[in-house]
C-alpha cells in the first residue's frame, strides 16, 4: 500500500485527476435511472467536471464566487460542485427540505451568485424569492420536466446546455481546464457546509480541500477500503458525513458511490447494491431495525421462533466480538450456525449482507441498539465529530466496540477535555471558520482548538465517553446533573416509541411527552383488534397508553439515580416533524422551540391535578393550507416515583 | 379546428335517454372538463368516445375517424386512452407488469418469436421496457415499480391507473374521475400531473370530475351535463355565472 499523504497536497479537482490516472476506466458513479443502474468512469465523471468547470466560468463564474446546491443526491451534484471548486468557486450545500424564505436568508448570508437545483419542485422555491436574491445570476437545473416555460428566460440554464458551453471552450482551448486546476491550492476554502442549526439559522462552516482530503485518508488508515467496494449515497449532500465520502473518501480510495433513483425508493436500492460501508444518523439504524422486526412479526412461526433462539446466541457472540475477546469454540459453532441458517438471509434481505462496517453519528445511540446490530452481524461502530472537522474526530476500532463510548482519537487527531469538562479537538481536518462571522468563530477555534460544545470525559482505556451538549445537560430543583439526550434515547429503545422529550430542568422530577412509532404501534393495534384512523386517533387511545405506560415502568426500573426516573409522561398527538420546526433538518430535537410551543402540556405534566386536557391541533399542508383539530389528551402519573 | 368533435349524440337505454342531444367541441392540447351531478351522463358520454357505448344518434368524430360506431380496441389505436373510475388494473400483479401489459397493443412480434423470446421479440420488450420505465418516472412510481397493485393505497392506484392510460402513448387522454377519494395531498399531486401530462406529453386532456375547485382551478373549457343534457359550457369564470349551473349545484334559493 502506498503512503496517501502525498494526496494532502492536492485540491479537489487536482486529486480527481491524479484518481483519473489510477484507475480511470474504473466504475467511480453509479445512478439508477429508468429502472437501470447507469455506470460513469473516473474518465466520465473527470470529463463531466471539466465540463461543467468551463462552462460555469464562460457563464461568469469567478474565483471566489458562491455557488449553491439544491436537491436529491445525483451525480450531477458532484459535478456542479467540483466544477466550482475548479474555478476555485465556493460549492455550498444546502437542504433539499429547507422552506424558500430560510433558502433565501442563506443565500444572502453566503453572498450566493448561480444556484443548482435538479428540479422544478427546487427551482419554484427560487422563483418564489426571486425578489429578494437580487444577486443571483443563474440557476441551473438538471431535470427539464415542467420546465418548459422557464426556458425563454436566461435567467434559468439547463445543464446539458451548460455541458455543451463547457465542451466548445474544451475545443478551442484544450490546456485551459489543467492550466486552471493548477492554481488552486489544498488550503483554499472550497466548500461551506452549514452547521445544523439547532439554535437559530445555520452558520456556513468553511471547509478547505485539505480539510476533505485528509479526513479521506485518515479514516482509511483506520478502517482499510479496496476500490471494489461499494457506497450508497443516500445521505443529504448538505450533510457533512456525506461531503467526506464523495469529496475525500471515494476519491482518495477508488470506491464507487452509487446513487438511489429517488429518496423514496434508497431503502429498495440498498438491497441492489449491499454497499460495503456505510454512514448514518442514529434514526436510519432504529429505522431499519424497526423494519426488521415487523418482517419477524410477520414471519410464519418457524422463522420466528429461529429468529428469536439465535438472535440471543447472536447477542452473546456479539459482546465476545466488541471486546475482541476469544469465543468459546460451542459458542462460536452455535453463533456460526445462526448466521447461516438464520441472521446472513435475514440481512441479506434488507442489502447488509456485504457490509463490513456501518457508521453512526450526528447523535447518541442506545446501546441495546449497538448490541442488537452486531448480534445480527452488522459490525456498528460509533463515530463522534462535528462539522467543522468533517464529521469525525473520534471512531471505534474492530474489535474494542463499546456502547457507552465513541473510540478513540483518529491518527493525526489530538483530542483533550478543558475545565469545563468541553470536548476539544486539534487536526488537520478543523475548518478556517464561520463564513462573516468572527465572533463565533474566534469563540470556535479558541487557542486553537475546535471547541464542541459537548460535554464529555476520557475514561482509563483512552474511550472518549459523551454526556450531552454543554448547554443542554440538565439540572434538576435538588441541582442533580442528568442528560434529557441520554433518558429519551432509553425510552426510544422501546419500538413503540418514536420521539420523546424529556422535561425537568430546576423541577422535582423528569416528565415527557411521547411520540409513538405510527408503524410499529399501528401494527399491535391492528394485531389487537383495536380500531383506529389517524395517527391523532391511535395515539389517543387508552390502550396505547397502557402499552406505552408499561414501557415507562420497565425503563423506570431500570434507572441508574433514583431522580432519572420519569414521574408523569403524556402521548402527543402529532409526529414531531421538520416541517413545523421541531426537528432539525438531521432530525435532532429542537428542545427549547418544542418546550415553548407544548408550553401548556409542559404545563399540565407538571400539575399532577390534570388528568386530561383539550388541545387544538393545528396543521399546515405542504401547500400552505391550514387546518386546527381538537383532540384530548390523557396524562399519566407513574406509580412509587417520588 | 376541434381535435374531438361530439355532434348532437342521443343515448337511449330503453326509453330513458341518458344523452340527448349533447355536442361538444374538444380542443387540441387543452384541458377540457365535463362536470354535472350524478346520473348526469358524463360517464355514458365517456363510454360513447371510448366505444364502448355507440350512441343512438348523432356522430363523434377523431380528427378525420369516425368514432360513433368503433370498437373500443379501434378507438384505442387512434391514440385515445382512457383512465377508469372503478380501477381497472390486475391487482394480483406488480405496477411493472401490470403497464407491460397494457402495452401488449404496441407489440409486434409474432408468437413464434415470442416463444423462443428471439430477436424482434426481446428487441421489442426491452423498448417496451424502457418505455414503461419513462412512465414509472413521470408518474413518481419508482418506489412502487415491483409492489403488487392490490396492496398500494387507493390514491397510488389511482396514479398506476393514469399511468397504465399513458403507456398507449395517447393523444387525447380521458380520466374518469381521476381525484374521487383522495386526501388533499394527493389531488394536489394528481393535478400537478395533469398540467404535466398536458403540457410535457403534449396530450389533450378530458377530465369528468366532481371535485370542483380542482376543476375550476385547471380546465381551460367546462361543459356542464344535467340529466343527459347539456345545460351550460363556456371558461371557468363563464361557467360560475349561468344560472342553469348554479341551480342544478347549489340548487333554488
């Protein structure tokens, strides 16, 4: 194996040609398209770039310029951005969910020129500002359907257009595009990525092609890619953990990154491809788990009562494997003979089957959620970073799995706690700042470390152990410490709950609200012969409740401090959701907008005199429309909690 | 110059007329409704273009064919497809078979070929295919191509119906009731994809509708049916001031 640090020294664009030369008649995109999976080379996608690099500049794209993205995860993403940064462009990515008016604050805020959206349902939102984006010269688009009107106005560009601009420049000058890649430097911004937010709007973190390209090749020193293996991008390209797979990981190991036909359909095309890696928010992995248990649940007995024996060998197998201790050989033959005849077809069926290691981050796991993965086989590892070093600072190794931590350092990371008990970081891969924002960042990158914001301790094997956000660690009326993050991730475990927020902060006692798992809950309703409509009517029902009371109890049980225990809890009747602005686009709750919004159910849970209480629903249609509904809500008050 | 052209038909079952004298005049590219209360004929006036119906009297004319007296397979040749009310799709089969086969009309192989899945015959279905996937991905159908139809909800059904229409590659498209039982979400996207069926496939539409906000926000012609008679037709803003209309959907105050 050669020594990859020589890649430091290259940009984006300028490590793409250097990949072209390795393995340029190499597989490097896959899209599925029509049904088919439709392949681009190293060449292709270097030709695609040059293409794109050309024509963005023949249109009046300079050094220095803002170019945003918009939309589901396309190869023509990829292109938009590297193009860009071959001009030695800024590519910005932004959420393909996030509403026009926020769209056009961060267009502003990041002194946007030409925007890339891939469709109409993308570039309506644009129109819809268009006033206020006076800055704007061009907005490009890569699906022409519906369309058709936009066309007469050169305010608008489709790509293939774009593409043709490019390849006349490429005939006339052919030296042009090498001579322009050849100015840029590793250490130039080429990308911001924007933070997400959980308080107020979004800062644009600016993220160097050093920063990338390192993170690609010290995660590989860690956990070896071959450039055969397979990678699914189903992530937002707006989100970090993406960005450090097709920017620094694919393109300084070879692999190919495949691309789902819709966001809709990602979960079908997993299954086609049985990516050999992949990365995700903790909500995929309780997503698919959930999955998996509904395919038992329907399963015919044998396969149930299969499923049930050797998933608890599994387990067993699973603890030996995490510490990389040595199996006893009757466990090993046991756990081998499951994994034949029971876990490998099981997760074969939903494309995990080829995997060799899956990454969680952005959020903490629950460690049964841990256990009950690598019981089936999957090998899943905690990472811990933030944006603004590409996504992972810490990362477990094979073999030294544990639960209650996120690893250990990544070569090349030096790590320390402060005073305060904040997590502090120090790598190649820390970003140069927040865009216009020096205060923030001057408060970021303090004596020159990244600071998280996290709280957090080192225990005696070198684990990095993660409380909660500084800001967010709670305090109850006694000034007990507890984590809200770590009880909802308990309550989460139970598969009938989807959401919980968790209150208590200078209280007596810790009381939540409850979003119950619509699939998973409307599945025993229907099992019990309980009839229901919506999810406001299923979560209403007192059966639920006691469904959901049971599992408070059981978790109450199993408390560590007598003062984690939950007092009162109530069922909301709405799921939380990005588009009301409960969740972050990466699906973190945003704690203090929902504490204020349920202000009178915060309330309620708080006086234990309410055994009910009317509330008025209010909805808003993707299309603006509104409507209220009213519903009761039933609080609960557990039993021997003081 | 009207592409579809109904001139004076009269359908009588018996001695109960369920068209009388009803003419229209359907324009090419536009999105033309028909709307009435029900038992007003506007399904009848359907089965009479699609030929499953032939009117007792009175002509209906295709460009220069004559439709009065088509079989409905003839009809369907000249490029005129229609989306039914009550589904008509094999449930027990995928979306992606089930739009093979409503395309079995554009095949042309024989069954030697087919039987050995020869030359002509694969060359055929793999254009076939390409075809239908081009449908797949106009009508969002991706995430169901490979899903039985009979376990979907009713509102995709109602787009595999539309979409099982659009694989005859049709000039004039006619929905039956398109919208009928479906939440807001859903008719929102279903006319979405009728101004795109208009205007991307460049099809001339002809939507019979209950619904009417849907059909006032999209028809650029309405024509109004009340017990088997035209009572009204004009633009939408002309349609909401003939008293005749008013009173037969809001009745006499």
């Amino acid at each position: 194996m050669k020594d990859k640090s020589q890649l430091l020294n290259f940009t984006i664009p300028q490590l793409l040609r250097w990949r072209v030369k390795e393995t340029g008649a190499k597989v490097a995109l896959r899209e599925k398209d029509f049904g088919y999976w439709n392949n681009y080379t190293w060449n292709d996608f270097y030709d695609y770039v040059r293409k794109i690099a050309l024509g963005l500049e023949k249109v009046g794209v300079k050094k220095g310029d803002k170019l945003a993205l918009i939309g589901d995860n396309i190869p023509e993403m990829l292109f938009m951005a590297i193009g860009a940064q071959s001009i030695g462009a800024v590519s910005a990515g932004i959420y393909q969910t996030t509403l026009p008016d926020e769209i056009a604050d961060l267009i502003t805020y990041m002194d946007v020129t030409a925007v890339f959206c891939n469709d109409q349902e993308q570039v309506d939102k644009l129109v819809e500002i268009r006033d206020r984006i006076p800055q704007v010269r061009k907005v490009i688009y890569e699906d022409p359907r519906g369309m058709r009107d936009y066309r007469a106005d050169d305010w608008y560009l489709f790509i293939e257009d774009l593409y043709e601009i490019g390849a006349v420049v490429h005939d006339e000058h052919p030296e042009k595009y090498e001579a322009m890649i050849e100015e840029g430097n590793p250490d130039d911004v080429c990308h911001f990525c924007l933070t997400s937010g959980t308080t107020g709007l979004p800062k644009a973190s600016m993220m160097t092609h050093k920063n990338y390209i390192n993170m690609g090749i010290q995660i590989t020193k860690v956990d070896k890619l071959k450039n055969t293996d397979e990678y699914l991008s189903f992530l937002p390209f707006a989100w970090i953990g993406e960005q450090m797979n097709s920017f620094g990981v694919a393109m300084a190991t070879g692999i190919t990154i495949n691309f789902p036909e819709s966001v809709e359909t990602s979960m079908e095309d997993l299954k086609e491809i049985g990516p050999h890696f992949m990365f995700g928010a903790p909500r995929i992995y309780e997503t698919i788990r959930s999955q998996i248990w509904l395919k038992i649940d329907e399963s015919y007995w044998l396969n149930r009562l299969l499923y049930n024996k050797f998933i608890k060998v599994g387990e067993k197998a699973a603890r030996y494997r995490m510490s990389g201790e040595h199996m006893p050989a009757s466990l090993r033959f046991t756990s081998w003979l499951g994994k034949v005849l029971v876990l490998d077809p099981l997760i074969n069926q939903i494309g995990l089957r080829r995997l060799r290691r899956a990454y969680t981050g952005g959020a903490a796991l629950g460690p049964e959620l841990f256990t009950f993965y690598q019981a089936i086989g999957v090998n899943l590892k905690q990472i811990y970073g933030q944006t603004e070093i590409v996504g992972i600072a810490y990362m477990h190794r094979d073999g030294d799995v544990r639960s209650d931590t996120v690893g250990k350092p990544l070569p090349e990371t030096e790590c320390k706690i402060s005073e305060q008990g904040e997590i502090l970081s120090r790598s190649p891969s820390v970003c140069v700042g927040y865009y216009k924002l020096d205060e923030q960042t001057e408060e970021l990158l303090e004596g020159g470390w990244l600071h998280s914001g996290d709280a957090g301790y080192i225990d005696e094997d070198g684990h990095l152990v993660v409380i909660d956000r500084l800001a967010d660690v709670m305090h109850n009326s006694k000034g007990e410490m507890f984590s809200p993050m770590f009880l909802e991730n308990k309550l989460k475990f139970s598969p009938y709950i989807k959401e919980a927020i968790i209150f208590g902060d200078k209280r007596d006692s810790v009381s939540c609200l409850i979003n119950i798992d619509p699939i998973v809950v409307g599945k025993w309703a229907e099992d019990q012969g309980i009839s229901f409509t919506t999810y406001m009517d299923l979560s209403g029902k007192s059966e639920v409740a006691e469904l959901i009371k049971e599992a408070v109890i059981d978790i109450n049980a199993r408390a560590e401090k007598d003062y984690f225990k939950i007092k009162r809890f109530a069922i909301l009747y709405k799921l939380l959701d990005m588009d009301d602005g409960e969740l972050t686009k990466t699906g973190k709750l945003r704690r203090k907008f929902v504490m204020e919004k349920y202000k009178d159910l915060y309330d309620a849970l708080y006086d234990e005199s309410v055994r009910k209480k009317k509330v008025e629903a209010f909805f808003q249609y993707q299309d603006g429309q509104t409507t209220t509904v009213e519903a009761e809500m039933s609080f609960y008050t557990m039993e021997g909690v003081a | 110059m009207p592409t579809l052209k109904i001139d004076d038909i009269t359908l009588t079952f018996g001695g109960l007329a369920a068209l009388s004298e009803v003419s229209m005049d359907i324009e090419q590219g536009l999105i033309t409704s028909i709307i009435g209360p029900n038992g007003a004929g506007k399904t009848s006036l359907l089965n009479c273009i699609s030929g499953f119906y032939h009117p007792t009297s009175g002509e209906i004319h295709y460009k220069d064919n004559r439709l009065s007296k088509a079989s409905p397979h003839q009809v369907s040749s000249l490029g005129i497809a229609r989306a039914f009310q009550n589904l008509e799709l094999f449930s027990g089969m995928t979306v992606l078979d089930n739009l093979m086969l409503a395309r079995h009309q554009k095949l042309r192989y024989n069954i030697l070929q087919a039987a050995f899945f020869s030359g002509k015959a694969s060359r055929e279905e793999s254009k076939n295919r390409r075809y239908v996937e081009e449908i797949i991905d106009f009508m969002e159908l991706e995430p169901y191509r490979k899903h039985t139809v009979g376990n979907l909800s009713y509102g995709i059904q109602k787009r595999v119906e539309v979409a099982r229409a659009l694989t005859l590659e049709p000039s004039l498209l006619l929905l039956d009731e398109p919208m009928a039982g479906m939440n807001i979400e859903e008719k929102e996207d279903m006319v979405r994809f009728i101004f795109d069926i208009q205007q991307e496939r460049e099809a001339t539409v002809v939507l019979v509708e209950h619904d009417l906000g849907v059909v006032m926000d999209i028809s650029d012609h309405i024509y109004v049916l009340d017990f088997g008679e035209l009572i009204g037709s004009g633009t939408p803003e002309e349609i909401v001031k003939i008293p005749k209309v008013i009173e037969a959907y809001i009745g006499e105050d």
